[in-house]
C-alpha cells in the first residue's frame, strides 16, 4: 500500500511538471484547457505549491539579468550628455552658413523666376497653337456636318460625321466642346437613320400609290411593241426583228416609272444604313414592306370580275409592283436578290391564279372572258419581258378555255332555241336569183336537180338550216379568238376548236333538236321538215370540216386531226324525229280508235255486205293527208311509219276484242270489226306510200284477219286440225286469243238464250262451243307440255 502512494506521488509530479512547461510554453490564450486540468485533479494544493517555486525561480533569473546590464546603460547615459553639447555648435554653424548662402541667392532666384515666367508662356504658346490646329478642323467639319444637314443631304453628312468622330475629335482632345460634339453624334446619327427611314417610307408610299400607273404604262408599252406572240409562226427576219426589241422597251418602261417615282430615297437609305452597319435591318426591313405591299396588290377587289377595268386595275397594279422590285434589283447590290424576287412572284402567281379561278368563275360573258384572256396573255408577256416565268399563267388559260368554251355554249344554246321557235318549219320559199345565192351563200347547197328548176321554187329545208350553219361558222370563229396569242401550234389550235365544236354539236345542238323534237304541239308536218333538215345538216358535216381546216391549216386528213361528230349528232336527231312521227301517228290513231263505238251484242246481219264504221273512215282520210306529206321524206321512215300505224290500228282492233271489261261479244260484232279490217286492207293495198312490194304491208293486218275469219266462217275443224303445221290456213291465230274469244261468245250465247234447252239447235251449238273450248284448252296444255 505504501509502495502504491508513492507511485501516485510520483506520477503526480511528473503531471504539475508537465503542466507547469505547458504554462511556460503556451499562449495565455489557450492557456485555459491546461488549468481546466489542474481544477479537474484532487492535487490542487500541491500544484499552487510548485507554481510559487516556480515564480520565485523566475524572480531570481530576473534580478541576475538586470543586475548584469546596469552598469553599461549608466555609460551609455554618460557619452550622450557629452554629445549634446558638440550638437548644439553644430547647429549655430549651420545657421550661420545658411543665412549668408540666401543672402547671397537673392538675385539669382529673381533671374531664374523671370526666366520660368518665360518658359511657361513659351510652352503656351506652342501648346495653344498645336490645340488650334487640331481643333480649327473639328469646328470647320461639325460646320460642313450642320450645312449638309440643312440641306438634307444626309449621306454625305453621314460620312462627315464618321469623319469627325473616327479622326478629328480623337486629335482635338478633351474638350468641353468636343465633347458636346461627341454626345451629339449618336443624336445626329439617330436623326440621318430616322428621316432616312422616313423618305423610305415615303417611298413606298409613293410606289404603292404609282403602281398602278407604273404597270399601265409598261403593259400599254408591250401592246405598242407588239410583244404579243402571232398564232402561226412567223418569218425568220421578223423574228429577228422582234428580239432586238424587248430591252429598248424595257428601258422606256422604266424611265417611265422613274418619272413617276423618285428612286433615290431608298438608294440614299440603302447607303445610309449600310455606313450605320444596319444594312441587315434596312434589307429586312423593305422586304418586309415590299411583302406586305405585294399581299395588298394580290387582294382582288370582290366585284373585280364585273367588269374588264377592274381587272385591268388589277393587272396593273400587279405589273407595276414587279416592274418596281426588277429594278431595284438591278440597281442595288443586294437589296433584293433573284431569290427574294423569284418567292414574291411564286407567292404572287399562286394568289394571281386563285383570284382569277374564283372571279371568271363568275362570268357568263363570253366577250368578258376573251377580253380577259388578251389582257392576262399582255400581262404575261410584260412579266416575261422582265426575266419572269410566266407559263402557269398560259396554264391557266388553258383550263379557262374550258370554262370559255362552257360560257359559248350556254349563249349558242339560247341561240339554237332561237332559231327553233323562230323557224316555221317550211321549205324556203325562193323568187329570185339573188334570192337564192344569198341562201346558198349561207348554207352550202349542193342539188344540181334544184338548180335546174325555174324560179319561183323552193329550197327543201326551212330557216333553221342556214341559221344553224351560219351559227356554227361564228361559234368556230369565237373559238379561234380565244386561241390565239396562246403560243399554240396549229395543230394543238386546230384540236381545240375541234373538240369545242363537238361539244356544241354533240351536247349543245343536239339538246336543242330533242328539245323542238319533244316539245308540246309539234305536229307531224314539223318533224317532217325537221327530218329534211337534219339531213341537209349532216351532208354539210363535211364542208365544215373543211372550214377549219382551212382557218387552221391543218389537212382534214392529218393523223392526229379530231373527227367532227355532226354526222351522228344529226343521224341521233333524225332518228328521234323518226321516233316521234310514230309515236304522234300511234297517238293520233289512238284518238281515233278512242271514238269506236261498237255494239258487241249486234246481231248477225242479213243480206247485203256491212259499211265500215265512220270514225274508221275518218281515220283511213287522215292517214292518207299524212302520209302524202311524207313525200320528201327518205322512202324508208315514210315505209316504217305507213308499217307501224298499220300494226298499230291492228294491235288496236285486237286489244279492243280481248278488252277485259267486254265481257260478252257477238257474232253480228264481230261481222263489223270484220268490215272495218277489210276498209283497212284496201287502205293498204291501195299503197299510201311508195316502196312496198307486192301485199307487203297487208301482213300488217293478217294475224286479225285470220282471227275474224275463224269466227266469222266457223271453221274450228280446219284449225283444230292443223294447228302447229307450217301449212295450217289459221297459222297467225293464237290458241290463247282464240280461247279468249270463244269464251266471250258463250257467255253471250247462254245470255241471250235463257230457254235454248227447249230449240234443239241452240243446244247443240252451245254444246259445240263447250267442246271447241274444251279441244282448244287441251291444245294449250299439250303446247303448254
């Protein structure tokens, strides 16, 4: 236990020991952590203790030094004092030393003052005239700049003022009034930018303004010129000729839009912004202008296409606005270039073409639209004068020749209707000579027998035939107007008139002669001469041919030349009068047959023969007035009417026997039918018209007359019997129609007998009827099989 107390003694004092160095060697401001330790221990008492010793120690060391020193600084005090008083003579000496040398100094220091004074003024002197030279120049430029700002002559004060800034006030210095000058430079450069701007603006004001005349005068230019190209090619020396021509009148053109216009503005703004190094913003700046100039020109007005000047005004504008960016084009370096240019057409073709589908769309004016077809080919020409493409603008000429064409034959079809219900639909009739080479001049006649025949005579078509020749003559020559200058070949030119005139006669005409052929009221006299005519028409298919081929010059004969469809328009006309003769002649018969009046219950006459009916009569007089009218009709539609209204009144006669609301038919009935076909037959075979062989047209009746001749002679053993074999006698006779009838008159027969049970004939006749119907139903079921 001891042993361990002293282990801790010592430790403790190796721990006071280290702390006590620590204290030594440490600063006292982070002295605070080592007495933390100490306060921190239980052996406080003892480190104070060690603490006091180690103070005294150092107390002790202190002393020996101070000790050790003392002695020198006493001597150290000692030879001061002795210096002090060498010092003090010093100093009387050098006063004294001092007042003689500024005695003596005196009057060279007023010799060098007066020779200072000098100097500087020398120096002044030199400095102010060096100052002058380099300001006189800034005071006489910032003069001229003033002057030329007065006289708004603002490029050259511009290049003044980069003068004045860049060399003159850089060697004038720093002045008061240079600098004045060199706050006002960017004011005077902002006044040059903003009234350059303003002249331009003023420019394109000007120009907007001008446009319209300034493409007046170079569209009125290239008509004086000619600059419109001929429809046939012409000779080689005046095509030589004519290309000498377009600069001389592209230089008038433009002087005369320099007359109109003052283009210096934006060649002085140009250069101004340019030397301002905006050259970017002014070119962005026009082009911008000029862009939304160009969309205000391209706007159509909305009744533009009323008239022709509305379109002309629009041209004009279009024109002049180009014509004005071609020369600034040329006359510019870079203002506009060739793109810039070339996006403005293509923005101003597409808006041009729009307008102008939208707006003739409206015409119905066929000389509107020709007029409007010469103004856009000078417009064409004036703009490919100047370098522009222009060949959408023929393009579209082309697709509005379709509407051209379109608008023609809305105008011949009211004039084909004119025509229609104008004519009479008689021959001409013909007095004298002139009479007769005035209408052969018109239509191209070509009869030798009608030549021959003295006047007065009669030309066999009416009015309608010259008139309608005539009309397609002028419908050939407007269709021509419209084709020339379109830089066609007469080949292309010669097609185009071709087709056209196929539509006109194929659509246009032929409506017009369905509708006359169609209409209400046209009598079989008028479709008589419609026939004539459309025959006539079609023979001079062939001389119209020739008519264009000689205003085209392309052989009729050429192998890609169109084929004109009159012949078939006329054939189809013809055939539809054709049609209608037969249908009016069915009507009419028809309204014949509607006056029958038969007594189906007659009874069998007795001697004598029976008179045809009267409405039969009246019937057989007007066929024959009608068909003597047919006379100048082609021998086979007279033939195929005399043939139809022949079938028809038998067809007729026939349905009125098998009528289901005639229920009940006599023998004595059938005896006058029987007269009335015999009338019909003698009409046949008396021949109303010319061309028949032999009993031709009596076949006509022959399928009734066999049917009435089976009843009237009762002789059911001979077509029981033969029926089906080629020689049978009743071979026309339907076993069906037959059977219709025979019940019709047994329905009669047991009417008309109510006590034939108690006549022995009439039972063995009514029986001989059920057994006939009886035959005749097992005939149609072996058919039948």
């Amino acid at each position: 236990m001891y042993r361990n107390r002293m282990m801790a003694s010592v430790e403790t004092a190796a721990e006071h020991e280290r702390i006590l160095r620590e204290i030594e060697s440490t600063d006292t401001n982070c002295i605070g952590p080592t007495l933390r330790s100490v306060y921190d221990g239980q052996e406080h008492g003892l480190f104070m203790e060690k603490l006091d010793v180690r103070i005294r120690n150092h107390d002790r060391e202190i002393e020996k030094m101070c000790n050790h020193h003392f002695q020198g600084f006493v001597d150290s005090i000692t030879e001061l004092l002795k210096v002090r008083g060498e010092a003090q003579k010093l100093k009387s000496q050098v006063t004294e030393t001092n007042r003689h040398l500024q005695d003596d100094g005196k009057e060279l220091m007023g010799s060098m003052e007066e020779l200072q004074k000098c100097r500087v003024q020398q120096r002044n002197m030199a400095s102010t005239i060096d100052k002058l030279s380099h300001c006189l120049p800034v005071l006489e430029m910032y003069s001229r700049l003033q002057e030329q700002m007065r006289a708004k002559r603002y490029y050259p004060a511009l290049r003044t003022l980069e003068q004045l800034e860049h060399t003159c006030l850089p060697r004038a210095g720093q002045y008061r009034f240079c600098s004045i000058m060199a706050e006002n430079s960017p004011k005077l450069r902002t006044q040059i930018r903003d009234t350059a701007m303003t002249q331009l603006r003023d420019f394109l004001e000007s120009i907007r303004k001008h446009s319209d005349k300034i493409g007046e005068t170079a569209i009125r230019q290239v008509r004086g010129h000619g600059f419109m190209s001929d429809l046939l090619t012409p000779p080689p020396k005046k095509k030589l000729q004519r290309l000498s021509q377009p600069e001389a009148v592209k230089t008038d053109i433009i002087d005369g839009a320099q007359d109109l216009v003052d283009f210096s503005p934006v060649y002085c703004c140009l250069h101004i912004y340019t030397v301002l190094g905006l050259r970017d913003v002014f070119e962005n700046y026009y082009r911008k202008q000029r862009r939304k100039q160009a969309r205000l020109v391209l706007q159509p007005h909305s009744n533009m296409h009323e008239t022709l000047e509305g379109y002309r005004r629009y041209f004009n504008q279009i024109a002049g606005f180009f014509v004005v960016e071609d020369h600034v084009l040329h006359t510019t370096q870079g203002l506009v270039n060739r793109a810039y240019v070339e996006e403005l057409w293509e923005l101003a073709l597409s808006k041009l073409i729009a307008a102008l589908r939208t707006h003739s769309s409206y015409c119905d004016n066929p000389d509107l639209v020709l007029d409007l077809k010469n103004l856009i080919v000078l417009f064409a020409d004036t703009l490919q004068g100047f370098g522009f493409p222009v060949s959408q603008l023929f393009d579209m000429l082309l697709e509005m020749r379709e509407q051209y064409g379109e608008i023609l034959l809305k105008r011949w079809n009211v004039t084909f209707r004119q025509v229609l219900d104008q004519d009479n639909f008689s021959p001409i009739p013909v007095s004298t000579e002139e009479e007769y080479k005035h209408y052969t001049s018109q239509f191209p006649v070509q009869d030798p027998e009608l030549d021959k025949l003295p006047f007065p005579k009669k030309l066999p078509f009416s009015q309608f035939v010259p008139k309608v020749y005539s009309q397609l003559k002028e419908f050939i020559y407007a269709c021509l107007k419209y084709s020339e200058d379109l830089h066609l070949s007469s080949t292309e030119v010669d097609d185009m008139i071709r087709k056209s005139t196929n539509l006109l006669l194929t659509r246009t005409l032929s409506h017009c002669l369905q509708y006359a052929i169609k209409k209400k009221n046209v009598g079989l006299a008028e479709l008589v001469q419609v026939i004539i005519n459309t025959t006539h028409l079609e023979q001079s298919c062939h001389f119209l041919e020739e008519f264009i081929s000689n205003i085209t010059n392309v052989p009729p004969d050429s192998a890609n030349a169109t084929k004109l469809y009159g012949t078939s328009t006329f054939k189809d006309a013809r055939h539809a009068a054709e049609a209608e003769i037969y249908t009016n002649l069915n009507a009419k018969i028809d309204q014949f047959l509607q006056l029958a009046d038969y007594d189906w219950m007659a009874p069998v006459p007795g001697g004598g023969s029976l008179e045809a009916s009267d409405y039969l009569m009246d019937l057989i007089a007007f066929l024959n007035s009608t068909f003597s009218v047919f006379t100048n009709l082609p021998g086979k539609v007279a033939q195929t009417a005399c043939m139809s209204a022949c079938k028809h009144i038998s067809t007729s006669l026939t349905q009125l026997l098998l009528d289901p609301e005639v229920r009940q038919i006599s023998l004595g009935a059938l005896h006058q039918l029987n007269a009335d076909v015999k009338e019909c037959e003698g009409f046949a075979r008396a021949g109303p018209v010319a061309g028949f062989q032999g009993d031709t047209l009596l076949l006509a009746f022959s399928d009734l007359r066999q049917l009435l001749e089976l009843f009237t002679l009762w002789d059911w053993s001979t077509y029981l019997a033969d029926y089906g074999k080629a020689t049978c006698k009743y071979l026309r006779v339907n076993p069906h129609t037959a059977l219709a009838l025979l019940e019709k008159m047994k329905e009669t027969s047991r009417k008309n007998n109510v006590f034939a049970q108690f006549r022995k004939t009439d039972r063995d006749r009514q029986k001989l009827i059920d057994a006939i119907i009886k035959q005749l139903r097992n005939l149609i079921a072996q058919h039948h099989t």
